[in-house]
C-alpha cells in the first residue's frame, strides 16, 4: 500500500531496484507487509513470456535495473501523451499535487466546519470493464508462467486511487481521513469517449439494466459490476477486447463535491395563535397563511447552521386554530449538509432567545443538540403517552351545573372513531378505538362550559364534542343528549418525556 502514493519517477525506480534485488537472488520473493498481505511470486526467466506479456499491454516493458541513468525520464517521455487504458488517466493526472489542491480550494471555499473527512470516489462503469479486461489478461499471461493469480491478488484501481489520494488530502486539509466521518469530499469523473463500452453488458445480463425513475441511465456502475459478476469469461471477451483499446483523452472530473451529515436540534414548542398552521399551509399550489410554526423556527436554525434545507417534524400535531400551551409540544429538526455543526450551549441559548424575540406567536424551549436515533423516543411517545386538552363548549340547550357533574365521574370511556370528515381526504377511512382515560367540568353559564379531558394521544377531541355526524361514540352530544360544539381547543400538555429538560 506504501507504494502508491509515490511519484512516477520514484515508482520506476523502486521497480527497477525491485528488479535489480530479484536477479540477485535464487529461489521465490516474498514482499513483507502486513497490509497487503504477503504475496510469493516466483520469478522467472522466460524471454517467450516476457515478450508476450509487452504484446498484450500488460506488463509494460522496463529499463534494464544495471542502466539507470536516464532511462526514467526515457520511459516518461515515451509515454507522454498516452493515456492508460486500464485507469483512462485517473491514476496519471488526478494524483498529482496540482489536482490535490484543486479539491482543497473547493473544500476551503465552501467554509464547512468538520475535524476529519471521508473521501469517496465516483468512476465511470466502463472503467470496470476495462479492469476486468486487464485482469483476464495478467491472468492468462500469469497461467502461461504457471503462476496463479486470484481476483483477490489485484488491487482494485478505486482502491489504490484512494491510497495515493488520502494522504495528500490529509496533509493539505490538516485533518485525518477516517472512514467514520460526517464529512465527505467526492469526486465525480466521467469519460464520455469510451461511455458505450459497457453497453454489450446489457444484452449479454439484461436483469442487471432496470430503469429508474431517479437514474439518467441504467448503465450505473453498481448495475455494470452486477453484470461482470455474472457473465462467463469466454463470453466477456467475445464482445471486448483484451487488453483494452487506448482511449485518446483523459476522464473529466466532473464535479468536486462537499457534504457535511446531517444535525439534528430538538426542542418543545409553544403555540399562541389561533390562526398559525403547524406546517406551511398551501393548497393547489397557493399560500392560505402567510407563516406557520415550522417556519419560524426553521428561518433562524437555517440562518445558524448554514443549511442547504430541512426537515421538520413533532410529536403529533394540532390544528391550525389551537393553542400549544403548557410545557409545550416536542419537536425535532433535520438540517441537511450544515456548514456549521458546532455549537455551545451558550450559543444554542442565544438562538433559541432569537426565536423567542422573532414572534408572539410562539416561544420555544431547551432547544438542545441531538442524535438520530434519539428522535425515536419521541416518535414512540406520539402514540402511546397521554395528552392534556381544555375546550369551550357550546350546548343548545341550557344547562345547569348539575347537567354536567356526571362527567367528572367518566373514567376509561372507550370511543370509536371513524376518520373525521375534515381529515377524510388525507387519511385512510378506518374505525379507530381510543380512550378518555379522565374530564373535569367547569360551568360558565347557561350555554357553555370548559371541559378538561385527559386523553390517549390520537384522539380527535373535536369530534368527541360534536360527534362528527355520529361518526364518533359516545360524543359530549349524545351524553349529555343535546347538540354540542366546540368553540375553542387548546393542548395543555403532551406527555412525552423527551428531549431533557434543560436548566434555565
């Protein structure tokens, strides 16, 4: 692995003293090293192969290892203009310094936060045929030596491509390469002049080639290296040739790109507006609010992080005219490729008086830094804790205080549901079985009350007051036995025990 991060001119000389030390010695070469595993190769003298090995472009010809002088730069100048037909020039032109630092500006320019970097690599699949051609081949010349060679002896081009690379990126950047990180650097080349070389693939495995809706082409490289897999070797090099033709240009690097993982910020939400969606609320492509709940907080955490875009979500959801009060209502944010990922809890105290100070809509609280799979807990509380309402109620007849105390006394009444009419158009039609587990009255007068429930989270409580056509029983109308509605709902808490609370 030592090996290929050097410079062509110092590669060529360790191959020649490689060669030189080989001739001196009787008997197999064993190349000690750990990582790759040692391999014994059993050199020897065949003037035949040697020439038949040159023939097919294999194993190029070198310099003798007693004649040193110039004989490197002769065999860099023989080869100047020639593009490799195994690598199409990714391991000629894309390792020197001058590409390095080429990826190094778009990264430094890009102004991301990150302590380490994973470096990936985008080829183009016909790349990997050519490199099974240039295996088929060093594998016919190796069994004409009576040497075996398996898959597992050659390195993979992408393989040493990142060896060569990592290094020199590691040392521009100033950070370690760890396969671990969030941040990634890609490079995505492409070689348009041998782009039809892996169409024969298709006919020969068309189960590999299945379009997709989000693919430009069914010649990816996954679905290429599917099909080599499969296809016999007989047949592979009836349809190419072997070794591969030598292309006349270079592969094009076609983008250098940066992406940092995603970061996730929780908090509890407090809503105070009777007319402010959860969500954007737009309907055939037309805005009926002006702002909601998950923009407000989106714009500053946008602002902060240096985002490309995010993804919002909460456990549960109230409805466009009810409140959020008490502790408030869990929510959770996505921010997709941050430049910004580090954060003090000073600062992240900062932002969420940011927020606060933005509207009298909402406020938001213990906004806090979290992981992926810490969301869960907050999903799992959306179905099954408890959630608090308080609703003004409207009856049509009057009402005396006595009308109402039996309420008080309901515990664990069972309901079902149907889907509400309002939700019908979103929301599969089903009977849905949920409990009161507790209510307490307050009288008003004549015609109104406030009733206080305490319920299974996925009840409709509007629907429990009006009855919903009767799509909902028992309902408030039918145990009371006249026709109610509701006026007014708020949330007065969401039991769900996450994120921490923090200290103020």
């Amino acid at each position: 692995q030592a090996v290929f991060p050097l410079f062509v001119q110092d590669l060529l000389r360790d191959l020649q003293e490689f060669l030189k030390n080989s001739q001196e010695k009787e008997g197999p070469v064993c190349l000690d090293g750990a990582d790759p595993p040692c391999k014994r190769l059993r050199l020897e003298h065949k003037e035949e192969g040697a020439e038949e090995l040159n023939h097919n472009g294999a194993i190029p010809q070198l310099p003798s290892a007693g004649n040193t002088g110039n004989t490197g730069n002769t065999a860099l100048e023989n080869s100047a203009g020639r593009v490799c037909n195994v690598c199409l020039g990714i391991l000629q032109e894309f390792c020197e310094a001058d590409f390095v630092k080429k990826v190094c500006q778009k990264v430094n320019s890009a102004d991301y936060q990150f302590t380490s970097f994973v470096f990936s690599v985008s080829l183009p699949p016909q790349l990997s045929v050519r490199e099974r051609a240039a295996w088929l081949g060093v594998k016919q010349q190796m069994r004409n030596l009576g040497l075996p060679l398996a898959k597992d002896d050659i390195v993979q081009l992408k393989e040493a491509y990142k060896w060569i690379i990592h290094p020199q990126l590691a040392e521009e950047l100033g950070v370690p390469a760890d396969g671990k990180s969030l941040f990634e650097v890609s490079v995505v080349f492409a070689h348009p002049e041998t782009d039809e070389e892996c169409h024969f693939l298709a006919t020969a495995c068309p189960d590999c080639f299945k379009p997709a809706k989000n693919k430009q082409s069914v010649f990816t490289r996954m679905a290429v290296i599917k099909a080599l897999e499969r296809i016999k070797e007989e047949d592979f090099l009836k349809h190419f040739p072997c070794p591969p033709s030598s292309p006349k240009k270079l592969c094009d690097a076609l983008e250098i790109q940066c992406n940092n993982g995603a970061v996730f910020v929780a908090g509890r939400y407090n809503k105070y507006s009777r007319n402010l969606p959860q969500t954007p609320w737009i309907i055939d492509g037309e805005r009926k609010l002006e702002s909601s709940v998950e923009e407000l907080i989106s714009e500053h955490l946008m602002a902060e992080f240096k985002a490309d875009s995010f993804n919002f979500s909460s456990s549960g959801r109230e409805d466009v005219d009810v409140r959020t009060l008490g502790n408030g209502r869990p929510f959770a944010m996505e921010l997709v490729n941050p430049r910004r990922i580090h954060f003090s809890a000073e600062e992240m105290k900062r932002l969420q008086q940011a927020i606060n100070d933005s509207s009298d809509k909402i406020q938001v609280r213990d906004l806090q830094l979290v992981t992926r799979s810490a969301i869960g807990r907050m999903k799992e509380g959306e179905e099954e804790k408890t959630k608090t309402y308080s609703a003004l109620i409207w009856t049509d007849k009057a009402i005396q205080r006595e009308d109402i105390a039996f309420l008080d006394d309901i515990k664990e009444l069972r309901l079902e549901q149907k889907t509400p009419l309002r939700v019908l158009h979103r929301r599969p039609l089903a009977v849905r079985c949920r409990l009161i587990h507790s209510m307490s009255s307050e009288y008003i007068d004549q015609h109104h009350f406030r009733l206080r429930l305490r319920t299974q989270a996925g009840t409709y409580i509007k629907e429990f007051v009006h009855g919903d056509f009767g799509r909902t029983k028992p309902n408030i109308g039918s145990l009371l036995n006249r026709t109610a509605d509701i006026l007014e709902l708020d949330v007065e808490s969401v039991d769900v025990d996450w994120p921490p609370t923090l200290a103020d």
